[in-house]
C-alpha cells in the first residue's frame, strides 16, 4: 500500500503566467503519510520538509522525493510526468507496494496518464473525468456561472461573453445601472485576470488588476477592442462579465467531492489590497443565514460537479455585499490555497479548538520583508518567541518553502483576529528588510 | 396563454460555416400548435406551412409568424432578436396573452433575454443554464468527453485536446496501435469538423472531411501546424481526437430532459457517405443488448446535463463497430435534425403505428436532383402517386421548406427499409435534372 503525491500546478494550457513554482507546490509535503511518494518539480526545500514533518508526525525517512528530469524552472509538464527516465524512478520508488492513492494538486488529464502508466487508474478518485478533459472546467470561471444558472445559485448580475458583440452588449447595459463592471478571465486567479470598468473616475481596484474609465459604449467597444485578445487567452477561452459590488467582502467555502458525496471541508475570509494578501480561517462573525448561504450555495454547485463525475476537492468563492447579498464568483476545483491551511494546520496541528478557541490569519509574504532561506526565517522567528507553540496553540507556523528569493508565506493561529493581527505587526520588525544589509 | 417558437440555429459564435439557414429552421412549422407565434429569420414559406399544417391538423390562420428587422439571408443574431422593432411586433402579436412556453431550436442566451424582454424567464424551460452560456456546452465535442469519462460511458479510445502538444502524444500513441485515428472539431456537425488520420494511403473517409495520410510523428506534428487554427475555430475550442473505427455503423437516441427528468423520445440510424445522406427510424434490426447499451449510455449523460441544468432535447450519437462494442461519439443538445422526423411525422403523422408496423427513411436532397419551389416538387410528387396517403400509412412526405436553390428534404414512410428505398430509387425518376431543362 502506497500513496503517490503529485505536486503539479494549473496546467500549462490553462495558465502560462506563472512562471516558477517550485516553491509554492511544495505545500504538497503537509498532505504526506508515511511511505509516500512524493512528485516534484525541483528537488525538495529539506529544511522545509523537516519542519512540516516534525509537526505532521510523518517519518521523513519513510518518504521518498521523485524529481522528473528535464527542467528545475518548469512545471510538471506532460512532457516531464510522461518521461521514461522518471516512470522508471517512480515505479522503483512503490516497489511492489500496490498503488491504493494518487493525490494531486491540480487534476491534470497528465496526472491520468501516470495513473495509467502506473497500472492504478483507479488510484485516482474521478479518473475518467480527469483523463477527458475534466481539470479545466472544474476551475472555469465561464462554467462557473453556467452551472451556477443551472442550480439557481445566486450570482452577481452578468453573462459568458460568448463574442465581444456579447460583452459589449452586456457591459453596456450593466453600465447603464450606474454600477461598474467586472471583466474576469476565464481562468487566471487571485484577481489578475479581473479588470473593472466604470462610466466614472475614482474607482479602487479590490481583487482586479485595474480600473479602466469608460464613459460610453464607443470607449467600451474602444476597451474590448484592446483587451479581447488578453481576455480570452488568444481565443482559448469565454470570459465573464459581472456586476462589480463595491465594498463587498469575499468568503470562501470548501468541499471534499467523492464517490459518497459533497462534504464541507473548511471556510474562511478572502483578504485582497487589491490582489490577494491572506485568508482568515474559519469565517468570523458572519450572521448565521449569511454563512447558510454560503454553505448551501456552494454545496449545490459541488453538487453539479459531482453528478459530472469530478472527484476531489472543490472551494467557491462568494461576496457578501454591503446589504449582505451573497453572489458566489467562481469555484476552484483542485487543492487550494486554502486546503492545506485549515486541513492541516488548523484541524491536526491545532487540532480539535481549530475553529472554536483559535482561528488562523494566514499571510501572503509582505512587500518589503526579506530573508536568506527558510532557516533564515525559522530561527529569527524562533528567536524572537513568536513561533508556534503547541503548548498555548498559538504563534506563528510557516506554510510553505522559501520562496527562492525574498520570504515564507506563514500564518498565526491566535483565539482571535485581533491578536493575530498585533502578532502580525510584530513580525515586520524581525523581517523587514534593513537599508543597511 | 401562448407559445413563441424561435426558429434559431447555431450560435454565431460556435459556427460561421453554414450560411444562410433561412429554409433549414422552417422545420419549426411541424412544432405549431394553434395560437403559436413563430420567430423565423425569413419569411416563411407558405406552401410548406400551408402542407404542414393540413398534416397536423393546426389552423394556419391562429399563427402569427414575426420576422425581425435586420437581414433576411443572415441568422436570428443576438441584434435582431434584440431590436426594438421586432420586440414591439413581438409583444403585439402576443398580446394580452401570458406566454406559457418558448421553445427555440437552440439553446441560445440570446433566446434567454427574449424571454426576460417578454417578461416571462420561467416560460423558458432551464432558463438560467442557457442564459449563462450553457448551449454550447450541450453541443460541444470535448464537454461530452469529459462528461463520458466522468459516468463512465464508452467512447472511442483518445482525449480531449487541450494543447497542440497533447493532440500529437494522443494521435501518435493511437496510430502505433495500427487503427486510424479521427480529429474533431469541438462544435461542427455532421462531419464537417471531422478528419480521419492513417499511417497508410486508402482509408475511404466516412463521416469525416477527408482521410490524410500521416506516415510519422513529424508529419503528424506536420498536419497539426497546418490545421490547428481550423480544428480549434481560431484557438476557441478544443478538439478531440479518438480511434477511428472502421466499418461502423451509427445510431442515434434522443430524449427529453425535462424537471422531472431524462425520457428516451426517439431513436434511429443515422447514414452518411461520407456526410450524413439521411436516417432511419426509429433504429430497425438491432440486437437488444446493442440497443440497451445505446439507450443507457445516452441516458447517463443526459442525466449528467439534466444535473447541470439543461432543460429541452439531446440526441447522443454513438458508433456500433464490426465487433458490436456500443461506443458513444457526440452529444446534441438541440432540437436535433430528427426531432420533427421521429416527434411529429413519425408519432402523429403516422401515429401509433409508427416503429411498429411503419418505418421512415429520411432522406437529404441528392446531388444532380432539381425542382422550382415547394409547390414545384409536390405536384409532382402528387402526379406520380408518391405521396404520403394517411390510408395507407405509406409514402413520400416533404419534412422542410424548399431550399432556396435544389430542392426539399423528404422522407419515406414504408411498411421496412426494402420497400423504402425502392420507392425512393423510384423519386430519380421525377426529380433528376435533365440536361435539356
């Protein structure tokens, strides 16, 4: 019995924008057992693997790291994971152990295919899916909204723009209701693949890369005549158009999709300025039929995905407006940025007070911070007693490997927003960078 | 109470390659109830709306049909439907009447604001899937794919395309097997979008453009450099690629995804050499077990779409091969080029006999064969004795307008296929353009 980790990012097809991230799939080491075979695009941040797996539990000898040969600064391509070198290594590495779980971050029809090339495709929960073509539409923005429509799922105000005619169109009567407009890439997260419009000036730009003034439908036309090439990713893909809420706040609610059902995971606060910056998790304060709306919405739209044959994890996105609407934005279908966070580090680092005595602020590395590896990190934060500490379950706990060049990305577990947030303006004085170094 | 009937085709956004289609949507003639207003692109021809409706019993006089503004050779486009002029006709001919139902032939977010212009989104059955971009999902190539893969329906061995790159691993994994392979278009019907690749010369292509010979991987990264921008519509779609079976035979099952469900309505094999000449209905001297693999493997996927959202008809296609594996090839989610044929001619024309002790040939207008108009080819018809007679249950009976040019599509209702396609050598005789005209 044998597990194998698959630390892949958003496929190529989908997303060429990303650039490196090595680092950032490592998070991959949270999810390991003993005995698991973990996948990687570059050779693992030990340092990083020793932290997690001294909190985890998990024996690091017992672990075995597979690199693909073929590129220590790219993805696990469909070149990489099909590599003869590297399926040799992989079936080495299992052994005569029987393959009883292929987990991966991002549900990459390449990922069926190793499945396949290791004689488990059953290993892998919602293989048919995945092998045809399933990944994309389980993290589409222009599905989103089809299935959305289809459940009844509130969404804001808007349309799949279909043809520039068809957002034209839209953006135009959107417009009209005195109220700007968010144009969404069909794929691109975190708010980079969002721009908002607006008739008027003085917009600020929360979760969307800018602001763009278009005072009537010739400036509107003007706009997507600019941007409709970036929009769809060269023709690749339907982009939305929405209703911008200004002043709203975004939540995220997460489930685990299996052969038995759709079962709510986790929950948390989206924190943008104007991307996004950090997660609070669980959610805090929200009035009782607001987080209903949540759950139950999200629920539903799992549900779609579901009966469509996905399989794993799957987190929707909703804001909640300042007269406490909740529209939902999209769904993720894949491990998130969140999984990994309130999984394990609230539900078996913190453990069973996760979510009642303690909460979790999690934090995007700040502008400006710096330090020299993930030890760097770790003994300054030790030394300056604000890491986390079993005993009291609070401080602060790195999330992932050094991110090559500036910092960690690291959350605090406090009994609430208040302190994390003071322990938080702590931490600038021990990491931001000095003029002087 | 009313209904609208919207004689819509394809989107333009899917599909730019048909041309005018004024005459194809006429067939929404044989959909009239009494007091039904039809939406048509052109003026209706009224020989064939005059033939139809003394078939179905309908009083032509309680129609009302409205043409929008705007181009009498182009679509119902989402401007046309749209225009002021048309909306005010519209509502006109409505009245004070509530709308109960809409009906379109396609599933079009154009259709879905009529019905929110006419005040009436829940007469359209499914109205938010189709008004967040869901139509095209119901006729794409690559969703039916996943959504196979995802309840584990057969297909054809291969994948969805999602990169270049990806369609020449799968071509050259499946042509090392021996068998050609097919390369589809997500969106184009009737074996336009598809071609057939072989490693060796002679592959006569059924259902498909043309066979092209690919003897190595460079001349399949070769072909794939030359057609992708055509097999993926200009980089908006992805393609599929799968085993080419040779020596198949194709069938057809429909049904009706409704809220209470998914209903088998029709089924029948559909002929090509290599486009689709014609069908059979309902499918005539299948084993029971090949059918109940066609009539369950349509129906999970149509309970895939009914859980998404989709209300109205789909038609699932699927190949039977030399060996009578059951494989499925494509979804429609419309009405389908044999809902009238099956729906109207076949259960009311006819009646109850239909499928029992009467089975009809459909026919599409061959080559070389020439009338004037509508009335041209029924006098004709008339004259020789060929036409449909309610007596005999037994006959020609024309199924749309006449095409502008050639001719009209006909079927043949007959006691078994021998005696079908002996009459229809028969209509040569009558129809064939002679040289001296």
């Amino acid at each position: 019995m044998t597990r194998v980790l698959v630390g892949n990012d958003f496929s190529e097809d989908v997303r060429t924008d990303r650039g490196w991230t090595g680092w950032w799939v490592q998070r991959l080491a949270w999810f390991a057992a003993d005995g698991d075979v973990l996948v990687l695009p570059a050779a693992v941040d030990e340092d990083f693997l020793a932290y997690v797996t001294a909190l985890t539990g998990v024996d690091r000898a017992s672990l075995t790291v597979v690199v693909p040969p073929g590129g220590e600064d790219s993805m696990l391509t469909p070149g990489r994971l099909a590599d003869p070198a590297f399926l040799a290594e992989l079936r080495s590495a299992v052994g005569d152990r029987p393959v009883t779980e292929i987990f991966s971050l991002w549900p990459d029809a390449t990922v069926a295919r190793l499945a396949r090339a290791l004689g488990a495709p059953s290993a892998l929960a919602g293989h048919g899916f995945v092998d045809q073509g399933g990944g994309p539409l389980t993290n589409s923005k222009s599905l989103f909204r089809t299935l959305a429509g289809g459940a009844g799922v509130p969404v804001p105000a808007g349309a799949v723009a279909t043809s520039k005619e068809v957002a034209e169109t839209v953006i135009v009567e959107l417009l009209a209701g005195g109220e700007p407009v968010m144009v969404k890439h069909d794929f691109l997260s975190g708010g980079h693949g969002n721009e908002i419009l607006s008739t008027t000036d003085g917009i600020r730009p929360i979760g969307a890369r800018r602001a763009v003034t278009v005072p009537d439908r010739a400036a509107v036309r003007a706009y997507l005549d600019e941007r409709w090439e970036w929009l769809t990713g060269g023709g690749r893909s339907r982009p939305v158009v929405e209703q911008y809420h200004r002043d709203s706040s975004a939540y995220f609610t997460e489930y685990r999709i299996s052969d038995e059902g759709v079962e709510l995971t986790g929950d948390g606060e989206l924190l943008s300025a104007p991307y996004a910056v950090g997660q609070v998790m669980p959610c805090v304060g929200l009035e009782p039929e607001v987080m209903r709306a949540l759950v139950d919405g999200g629920r539903e739209l799992c549900e779609s995905l579901h009966a469509m044959g996905y399989r794993g994890m799957c987190a929707t996105d909703a804001i909640v407006t300042p007269r406490r609407e909740v529209l939902f934005t999209e769904y993720n279908g894949r491990i998130t940025g969140s999984t990994h966070i309130y999984g394990v580090l609230g539900k078996k680092i913190i453990g069973d007070g996760y979510g009642t005595d303690r909460i979790i602020l999690e934090r995007v590395w700040p502008e400006g911070w710096s330090v020299d590896s993930f030890t760097d990190a770790l003994e300054r934060l030790t030394a300056a007693g604000h890491a986390y500490d079993p005993a009291t379950r609070t401080g602060v706990l790195f999330t992932n490997a050094f991110d090559g060049s500036h910092g960690v990305m690291y959350c605090i577990a406090a009994p609430d927003l208040n302190t994390a947030w003071s322990l938080d303006r702590q931490l600038g004085s021990l990491f931001a960078r000095k003029s002087t170094r």
